[in-house]
C-alpha cells in the first residue's frame, strides 16, 4: 500500500544538463516518437531500447534497493512478493540523477512532444511508483489504473517503466502485457519482455488495459528477480472525451489456464494454484466491496436533526392549511418539502 502525506521534493530545481542523462538517439526525434505513440495498438504507447545511456542505467542496477527495505504491503493489506519504494532520491547518486532528470522542464518538454499530450506534470509523491521488485511466482492481473492524483486530484496520462533485468529470458515470464479488451475473447495482446534499460511508455486511460504475466523461474535463475523503476505522470486537464468519475485500480482476474479442461487430472499444484485465483478473485471482490461502502457513505446526505417546535407547528397548521392564502400557502408548502 502506499502513502501520500507528504510529497518527496527534491531540494533545487533540475539542473539542465541532467536531460544527458536520456540516451543520445532519443534526445532529438521526439517528433519522430509521437508518430510511433499515435499509430501503436492495441493502445498508444512506444517501447524505447536503450533509454538511458549505459552507464546511468548500470548505476541504477546497482544502487537498486534490496527486497527487504521496500514495501511489500499489497493493496488487500496483505505481505507479498513484490516490494516498492517510493522515495527514490534516498537510495543513491544514480537515483538522484533520475529524479533530475524526469521533473526536468527539458525532459517533461520532451515527454509532451513525443507522446502529444502537452503540459505534463512530474509527480513529486510518486505515489504507486518509484522502484519496484518481483520476485518468482510473482504476476500482476490485467487493470486499468487509477485515474486521479489522491492528493492533488490531477489527471494521470502516463505510465512511464524502465527495467533493468540483464539477461531476462523470454522463457521466465514477467512480460508485460498490453491488453485492448481482457474481457472480449477477441482481445488483441502486445508481449513486451522486461529486459534492461528498455522503456515502455503508455497512456494512461479507461482503456489502457496492462498487466504481467507470472514470473517462472528456473533453478538456474533462482535468486533473480524482475525490477523496473515506474514513472506516472499527470495534467490538470485532460479530453473530454477521456474523462471518468474518479476511480482507483480495476482489476480483471486472470482465466484459468488453458489445461483445466474436461478430462483432465488435478495435480497437487493444480489445485495450489486454483486456490490462489480463487484467493485473490475475493479479495479483488471485497476491495472494491469496500470502496463501494465509503462512497456510499459519503454520498448518503446527513440525517437533519428534529426540530421539535417546528413538528409541533406543522401539526397545528396542516389543517388549516387548505383555507390560508395562496401567497401564505405555497411558501410553506415549499419550506415543508425541504425540511
């Protein structure tokens, strides 16, 4: 779970020349970007290899935090197997770099121009992003995200991923998956492996399914993980067209693989696995049972205190309601419905 108390700001402003710190082949064809951004399905977005220049993005693979400092809170308040830290700025020079660099107005500038959507903002919480760790088994449901800034109600518009995985296999899962309607069995799928320093970014929309597929990993492979620093970045304003009541994440839960089919035999991790679908399909239940409750609270108009002398005072004049004059009758009528 995250937290939006307190935004993490950085001390000064960006200094110009951390705009170096994108890769030298992407600094100057923001135009050429945009194009690629507008035409992608099954929704807008770019896949950037080599996003930062090699000696950045290997200094971020090093001064990567371990599991253990991160938060592991999942959002049904349960430990996981996936860790996050918000506040990149405190786990080293190279972070520090990238926090320059993404609330830069050079880069924000670029970022507007390669994806077309003008006057992005650089969020100072990082709520819901910072760095981000998986660890085998670990997958993430298909979902749109949540829509608005919980602190300064801005519009979210873009998700921005660096990974950084050396080596990642294709064979190991963890790919992300680009989604143009999960629920439609004619749904149309981008796999994007997550291999170090490419960049995915996406629009941010009511449409813009996402998710990754579980991370399997060999014993071979074992003590690797799958990490990526996740960027989110906002508007004030977005396309009518694009708006929605403010929402948080919405999940679609995975089906269940192709082999449960008629005929075939449980194995016991058949059964592990069933149990963990059924879990988490719960939990997403209960979640937005409970987002449903609040909001129902919060719509529900207060109840009005009794006003004892005014209840006496409609019992004495109802019925004589009927001979008083109509200048005297349809205020009262009116002061009687809005009480």
């Amino acid at each position: 779970m995250t937290t939006a108390t307190a935004p993490h700001r950085s001390p000064s402003p960006a200094p110009q020349a951390s705009f170096e710190l994108l890769s030298p082949q992407l600094r100057d064809r923001p135009e050429v970007l945009a194009e690629r951004f507008g035409t992608a399905r099954p929704f807008r977005h770019l896949v950037l290899d080599g996003f930062l220049r090699e000696d950045a993005a290997r200094a971020l693979l090093e001064q990567f935090p371990p599991f253990e400092r991160g938060n592991r809170m999942s959002e049904n308040g349960t430990e996981g197997r996936k860790s996050t830290v918000e506040k990149i700025r405190e786990l080293g020079p190279a972070f520090v770099a990238l926090d320059d660099l993404v609330r830069s107005e050079h880069f924000l500038g670029w970022l507007s121009c390669a994806t077309s959507i003008p006057d992005l903002l650089y969020d100072p919480w990082y709520f819901g992003g910072g760095t981000h760790e998986n660890l085998d088994g670990q997958d993430l449901d298909v979902h749109v995200d949540f829509n608005r800034h919980p602190v300064t109600g801005w519009h979210r518009r873009l998700n921005l991923i660096v990974y950084l995985n050396p080596d990642w296999d294709e064979g190991w899962g963890g790919a992300l998956e680009l989604h143009r309607d999960p629920r439609s069995e004619h749904d149309e799928v981008r796999i994007i492996n997550p291999v170090f320093n490419r960049c995915v970014i996406f629009e941010t929309t009511e449409w813009s399914w996402h998710g990754f597929s579980p991370i399997r990993l060999p014993s071979s492979a074992q003590g690797r993980s799958r990490r990526s620093v996740a960027l989110y970045f906002y508007t004030r304003e977005r396309p009518v067209e694009e708006l929605a009541p403010a929402h948080s994440t919405i999940y679609v839960d995975r089906p269940l693989p192709d082999r449960f089919r008629a005929g075939y035999r449980l194995a016991e991790e058949d059964v592990q696995e069933l149990r963990v679908l059924l879990a988490r399909r719960d939990q997403h239940i209960r979640r937005l049972y409970e987002e449903r409750m609040r909001a129902s609270t919060q719509e529900a108009p207060a109840a009005r205190p009794r006003n004892l002398l005014a209840d006496a005072a409609v019992r004495v004049l109802r019925p004589l309601a009927s001979r008083l004059p109509a200048g005297i009758r349809e205020p009262l009528r009116r002061w009687w419905r809005r009480r």
